[in-house]
C-alpha cells in the first residue's frame, strides 16, 4: 500500500478508479476503501471471482469494462 500524503499535500482533484478482485490475497478490497478517502472522486469496482490480476487475467469482464467506462466518461 502507498504512504499516505503528507498532511501539508493534497491529491490532485482527478478521479479515480480503484479495481480489485474479492479473490485477491496480495491487495485485499478492504485497502480500496482505505484508499478510496485520500482521493476526491472515487469509484471503486470490485470483480466477483477475481484475483490480483483483474484487467487481464480474470473471467470475469467487470474489470475491463470499468476500465473502459471510466476512460470515456
């Protein structure tokens, strides 16, 4: 998980898009929502039966097409 900025810094006002898996042992979803409050404008996707790899390696499609629906909004 990345250092929190210092408190004298803020992350810039941008959106962001957060993707785990449920399956994922390296970064639990549960860091998402930790990650999720330091930035302005989140959405966090979180793909059913998916492990670390959630754009490229999953089944499951939610992954890529939150990618895609975020990049062309």
């Amino acid at each position: 998980m990345p250092p929190a900025p210092p408190a004298h810094r803020k992350l810039p006002k941008v959106p962001v898009l957060l993707l785990g898996g449920d399956r994922d042992l390296a970064t639990p979803y549960e860091v998402l929502y930790e990650q999720a409050e330091l930035a302005h404008d989140p959405k966090i996707v979180i793909v059913p039966g998916a492990a670390h790899s959630v754009q490229n390696r999953a089944a499951n499609p939610a992954g890529r097409q939150a990618v895609y629906d975020f990049l062309l909004k």
